[in-house]
C-alpha cells in the first residue's frame, strides 16, 4: 500500500491517544510468562507484541512418545526474536526453532547466544553460524555469572536481565567496555523493581537476584509509548506557531530513553507541559541552531524522526551514537541517506553518526521507499506539512503503531491512497 500525503496543515488544538510502549510491553509480557499473577494495563497494540503474546502462548505438540520441536516465526520482531532466545533457553525439556523474515536471518543473534551458553544453554544454528534461524533445547541454567560486550543492542542485555530472577542464583553480568543505551537497561531493572526483584547496577556489573513468585497478585500500567510520540514532535516542530498536540498517556519520570525527546524538541521551538498525565506539545517559536549536534547513544530510536525534523526545519544536525541502526529492521543510516538525498538533502553517514547539511529546498511528491522499516515510514510522514509526498508499503506502520495513518488524518492530514 503506497500513500500519497498531501500538503497539510495540522488542526491547531489536537489530540492523540497511544497505546502502551511497545519496550515496556515486550518486557512485562515475558515477565508475565515466568509469573502468571502478574496482569498488564495499557499494553502496546503493535505487530511485535502480538508476536510475543502468541509466541508465549505457543504450546509444544507432544504425544505420549514423541515431541516435536516446536516452529516459533516472530516476522520482523527483533526484539522478540531476543528476548523470547532466552525465555525458551529456560523452559525445561521444550525444544524450539526460532525463526524469522528474511531480514531477521541477517540479523546477528551470537553474543545473546553465546552469553546464553555461558549459562549453560543449549542453543545451536540451524542455517548460518550467528544468525537465526536457532534451535534451543530448553533446561534448567544453572550458572550465575556471564560477560557480554557492552556496546552491544541493550536488547540482548535485557533478554538475560528478564530471565534473571528465574535462575537459581540469579544473575552476575558484567559488561565489558563502554556502555551503549543505558535507559533501556534502566527500563528493565526498573520493571523488574517494581515485581520485587532486586537488582544492583554498579559501573559494569549488574547483578539481579533470584526470586521464585510474587506473593500476591499485581497489576502494572504501561506508559505510553514515546517513541510513537517522536512523530508528534516532529509534526508540532513543522508546524505554525501556536499549533498544540496533545498525548496521552505520559509521566514526568519516564523509564523510557526516547523520553529525552522533551528536552531535544524544546531547540525546535516545541514546549512540552505535563497536564494530568497527558503531554501537551506547544510550537512556539519559529528559531533554531544552524546546526544541532546531538549523542543519541542512550535514544538511537529517535535519530530518524530528528534527521528528517532538521531537513524540514531547512537546518543541519550531527547525530552520534547510531551504531545499533545498522542491524535494525534495514541498515536505518544508509536507507536515510538514500532517502533524504532524494528529497534534495545532502548528507553524510559512517559506520555510528550521521552528518546533514542546512538546505532550503525539499522536492515535491518523492516517492519515500520504507525498506520494511516502520519508522522509516513515521519518520518523514511530517515532511507532507511542507510538500507533498509519497510513503511506499505504507503499511509496515502496523510494527509499533497500527493506528498511524488514522490518527494522521484525525490532526488534519491529508492521505489518500495510490
């Protein structure tokens, strides 16, 4: 499905309802497996955590003398293919192939597993050394201590985190070398607080202790999702001043990374104000830097929604700490490059940053290929606030936020389909 958007103007006083986020999500509903009193409110609606709902609720097919290894497809969710790597590695006398799309088999699965085997997993290739497909014959890990570069998707350091209190002795995971999105990590051990785990997080050492069940029934409310709010941004730092956008559900004290957002919009001349647990997205001004340097190593999610932000506002930014977007769902620096260079950008990419130079140009109605990335599709959706433009497979918004294109239209967009 290909979108033709329209030159819009946003609706001056709007408002946007997002479901749950989608990392906060994905960690509490593999908590929910290993503790079934534990039930979830606000959880994200995306085709990711409809992988990991019926992936934990896939049942093996046994018969009385036989059993089959079970076949568990997660598409395109990376970080179900992580973390559900390790729930399935403990899950005593099951045996699982974890499998993907296309893209996912590019995607380098070996130091979760080999983190794994430290552990005393048992997990083995079924096609290519290091990538998925895998198979894991579950068992009762009984080790306690694991390294793992640091510098590694914080993914990986979750899906050993999240397991961590099911393991006899817990977990010592010492990280080695610099630290790379550290909110995320903080997100876990943060949710994993809040069920009565405890948890210690000093230099490069985090140890989670064991805890068998939690005494008593708990019901935990999943904040909204900002990643999903980073578009809302964008759309509010494009729009005319006075524009508000109003987004629910959000806290001051946010466990998500991506919350930073507040504080990087504010350059734009976007004023955020906390009202009853919405968020209130005020434009403001109309003044911004030449040039915007930003480290987005602790928030790598929103690197994509920022480049395309400054090439709409006709500024430059140079963006640090994106080495993690080059095994996403495409490698997300080269597909930006192509993309915005078709729009007229000029723009420079190495392994980990990304370099955009100030330009006062944007070509009209460019077709804007998504490459199966659902926030290559978000991220430049606001650009229709200044031309027209065409998003390709519209569709693959359905991975975090399957509601966009409609809420879209709501704020005043005009989408039609080609």
């Amino acid at each position: 499905m290909n979108l033709h958007l329209k030159s819009s103007i946003v609706n001056p006083q709007s408002s946007i309802s997002i479901t749950g986020s989608k990392s906060e999500t994905n960690r509490l509903l593999l908590l929910q497996a290993l503790y079934p009193n534990l039930t979830l409110e606000n959880t994200s609606n995306s085709d990711d955590s409809e992988v990991m709902i019926n992936a934990l609720k896939h049942k093996q097919d046994c018969s009385i003398d036989n059993c089959q290894a079970e076949l568990v497809d997660v598409h395109h969710a990376g970080t179900a293919m992580r973390f559900l790597t390790a729930y399935f590695a403990t899950k005593e006398n099951r045996e699982v192939v974890l499998t993907g799309s296309t893209r996912m088999k590019e995607r380098p699965i070996k130091i979760l597993v080999e983190a794994l085997q430290q552990l005393g997993a048992e997990i083995t290739y079924e096609e290519n050394q290091g990538f998925p497909p895998i198979k894991i014959k579950g068992k009762i890990l009984t080790q306690s201590k694991v390294s793992l570069p640091a510098d590694v998707s914080s993914q990986y350091i979750s899906a050993l985190l999240l397991i961590a209190p099911k393991l006899e002795n817990g977990i010592e995971l010492t990280l080695e070398g610099e630290i790379t999105s550290v909110p995320y990590i903080k997100m876990t051990l943060a949710l994993l607080n809040e069920i009565g785990v405890k948890t210690s997080f000093v230099e490069n050492i985090i140890i989670v202790k064991n805890l068998s069940l939690i005494p008593y029934p708990l019901s935990l409310r999943v904040e909204s999702d900002w990643s999903s709010a980073s578009y809302y941004y964008s759309i509010a730092a494009l729009s005319e001043i006075g524009t508000e956008i109003t987004l629910s559900s959000y806290k001051p004290n946010s466990l998500q990374g991506d919350s930073t957002l507040a504080k990087i919009y504010n350059t734009f001349g976007v004023e955020t104000t906390f009202v009853k647990k919405r968020i209130v997205l005020r434009k403001t001004d109309n003044q911004q830097p030449t040039t915007n340097n930003l480290d987005l190593n602790n928030a790598p999610d929103i690197a994509q929604t920022i480049a395309v932000t400054c090439f709409g506002l006709g500024v430059g930014c140079h963006l640090t700490g994106l080495h993690t977007l080059k095994i996403k769902e495409t490698d997300r620096l080269e597909a930006l490059k192509n993309e915005l260079t078709k729009l007229g950008a000029t723009i420079a990419v190495n392994h980990d940053s990304l370099t955009l130079q100030p330009s006062s140009t944007i070509k009209e109605n460019v077709a804007v290929k998504t490459y199966q990335d659902h926030r290559m599709a978000m991220a430049f959706a606001p650009l229709a606030l200044k031309v027209p433009i065409i998003i390709e497979e519209a569709e693959v918004v359905s991975k975090s936020y399957p509601t966009f294109w409609d809420d879209l239209k709501n704020i005043g967009f005009q989408i039609e389909s080609i």
